[in-house]
C-alpha cells in the first residue's frame, strides 16, 4: 500500500487479536502492525511486525523488494509488536546496520541476544538516504518505553511517530479519512487513557518541541492502526487536550457485588445524583463483569468516581482491587473521588478504597457512604442524599 511518492506500507492487520500487552490491554477491533519501506537513493525499513506474523512478513516484503537491497532498518522501538520479525528477517541480511536509541540496543539485546550491526542515533541526528532526502531522528523517551523514538522523512513531510498518535483498530482501508470516525477516535481516546496518560506531561513537552520546529506534516505514520493523512494534526491537538488532566462532565460509578446490596446501593446513588443534577452523565459499570481498559477510560473522562466493594475477609472484592492497582499507575490528575459498600460484619471496605484513591492522587470529597446487611429503605434513602450530595461538589 502506498503512503506517498516512494514510502509503502509493509505491515499486517490482525484482524483476530482481543488481548494486547499479554491479557492487560483489550483490543476490541484488532490492531495493526504498521511496518513502512522507503525506496530513494537508499532503501529504508522503518519496524517489523509481531512475532507470530515474522515469517509472513519477511515473504511478502520480499515482493516488494530483494531483502539484500534493503540498506537500513530503524528501529522506532525495541518491544516485540514493533521488533518481533527483526530475528527472522536478520537471518537473510545479518550485516544490515539497524538504527535506534541507544536504550533501544540495550532493548533488543535483551529480547533476542544478538549482536547485530546497531547505530546508535539521538535526537537532532540525520540518515541520508539519497535524491534530496534525510530521516531526522527524535527521541520519544517514556513515550512509552525509554527506547522510544520517532523519525521524520523530509521532502515527503511525514512523521513516523512510533506508539504516538496510534491507536489498535483494525481496518482495511487503513487511513484516517476512511474510517468510521466515531470508532477511531473511540480507539484513539481509549489507547491514550491506557498507555499514555501516565506520562502526560512528556507529551505536551514531546509535541510543543515537535511544534517548535515548525516542520510541515502531511502524514503521520504511527505503529498501529490507521494513518494520518487527512488534517494529520487533528490527532495532535487531541493529544494536547487529552495530556492538560482532561476530564468530561462525567460522574462514573464502578463496583462489585456479592449479593447485589453494592449493586443497589450503586444504582440509588445515580438516582440521587440525577435528581440533584440531570446534565452530568452517569455511567455505571460492575468492574467483575465490565472489560477493566473500557473502565479505565470512563475514568479517564471523568470528573469524578465512586467506587463501591462489599467488605470480604476485611479487604475488597478482587475485581476492584484490580482496578484500583491499575488506576494508581496510570496516574490519572484533577479527579475527585468517593468509596461506598455494603458489609457484614466489620466494613472495612470503604476505608481501604478510600486510602487506595487518595493514594492514587485523587480528591476525596467524602469519607463514603456503608450499608450494613442489605440495604433498607433507610439505607438507600442515605444513597440518595450522598448522592445529592456528590451532584454539588
């Protein structure tokens, strides 16, 4: 597939993945393995592809070119999406120099214990590649591994941004102008809630020194799913507002439930914060049964959780501690927060939640709310002024 002039798509579309990262990241609607050939003066590979698609990938690159006539191979980014085909492909053309960060050598050595004919670049540093044209490399360190970087094609004006502006989507017509735009920039905002919020304050630095440049951009190539060649810099304003502690009018309430006192307890607080206040969406999901990332992304959008557990050997259920490990990493800024639940015997579920989400940086805004045994009309009428209450903070 062409991108522009002489620079192809080499890559491949899984149609068939639902688990990334192992079993951590949901991927709804597949992924890509975006891989680029540049023909000029010189010839240029920019990544591979997953492991389990290397021998595919190696045979049908070599219809687009004579494996021995590939004279460079970049390595965006040493994690095995991106490198898994380099042991494969390295067997035909050992001695080709192979360039990356230098925390990128380090990566592929350890992942594949070969010594193959690294060149280590940094930022500012310049391939040429012959007819006028140079790569110009850009460390994208913790964007989102320490390896990472970008590289940037001149003349031809496109940016090969490595996990930056990507997102797993599968698609054949594989460019932002022909896709369903509701389920790309879905995919898009769920990538970035995921993978790259934690380091937030790197994009907005990363993107003002890209900006800076004041280099043209017609094309922004990521490492997965679709290619930006419609307004390419629409994704990158999105990104500048999702790093600024981004949050929707959004009040989201997760919980998990035994024999459902969290569940009702959960669904009168809504009640309470509909009736007090009827233009905040509500969205309320049990994390046991509810995918954990799609979570984590109404999270991202919010202005403030409730998190709810009924109390189990004086701890949490399992699916929200879970959770609660996972919101800590991920960092997430300007959010407020509450704990509810219904116990037994001791109750000691709101206070752990509690500690756990202030922990993980979030404004606790109320000391939260028990119900003991399954909660009575008393007690669902206490879920109804909390969440009155809440609508007003």
């Amino acid at each position: 597939m062409n991108l522009k002039n002489n620079v192809e798509w080499v890559g491949k579309i899984d149609w068939e993945l639902k688990k990334f990262h192992g079993h951590e990241y949901s991927t709804h609607r597949g992924s890509t393995y975006n891989s680029y050939l540049i023909k000029e003066g010189k010839n240029v590979l920019i990544d591979t592809v997953w492991q389990p698609y290397a021998k595919e990938f190696v045979q049908n690159l070599q219809k687009s070119i004579p494996l021995e006539k590939i004279d460079y191979i970049i390595a965006n980014h040493a994690e095995m999406d991106h490198s898994g085909a380099l042991p494969e492909l390295m067997k035909h053309i050992p001695e080709t120099p192979i360039y990356c960060t230098s925390n990128a050598l380090k990566s592929l050595k350890g992942h594949y214990h070969q010594d193959w004919n690294f060149v280590p670049v940094k930022t500012g540093d310049t391939l040429d590649i012959g007819n006028g044209k140079k790569l110009v490399f850009v460390e994208m360190t913790m964007l989102h591994w320490p390896d990472s970087m970008a590289c940037y094609l001149t003349q031809d004006n496109i940016l090969f941004s490595n996990d930056a502006f990507g997102q797993h989507y599968a698609s054949e017509f594989m460019f932002n102008d022909l896709v369903d735009q509701t389920e790309l920039f879905t995919e898009c905002l769920k990538y970035y809630a995921n993978i790259l919020n934690p380091f937030s304050a790197l994009v907005r630095k990363k993107i003002d020194e890209i900006l800076a440049l004041k280099i043209p951009i017609d094309i922004i190539a990521p490492s997965h799913g679709v290619i930006w060649r419609k307004n390419p810099l629409t994704i990158v304003q999105k990104y500048i507002e999702w790093a600024k502690a981004y949050q929707e009018n959004q009040i989201t309430i997760i919980y998990d439930t035994m024999w459902n006192g969290t569940r009702k307890m959960a669904e009168t607080i809504s009640a309470g914060i509909k009736k007090a206040d009827k233009k905040v969406n509500i969205k309320l999901y049990n994390s046991a049964t509810t995918d954990k990332n799609d979570i984590l992304t109404e999270i991202f959008k919010s202005k403030l959780i409730l998190i709810g557990s009924p109390t189990v050997n004086r701890g949490v259920l399992t699916s929200v501690a879970g959770l609660l490990e996972e919101i800590k990493g991920l960092g997430f800024k300007n959010k407020k927060a509450a704990a509810f639940g219904a116990y037994g015997w001791s109750g000691e579920s709101v206070h752990k939640i509690t500690t756990l989400l202030s922990d993980a940086g979030f404004e606790i805004v109320d000391n939260g709310l028990k119900a003991l045994w399954q909660p009575n009309e008393d007690a669902l009428q206490q879920c109804l002024e909390f969440g009155n209450r809440i609508a007003e903070i």
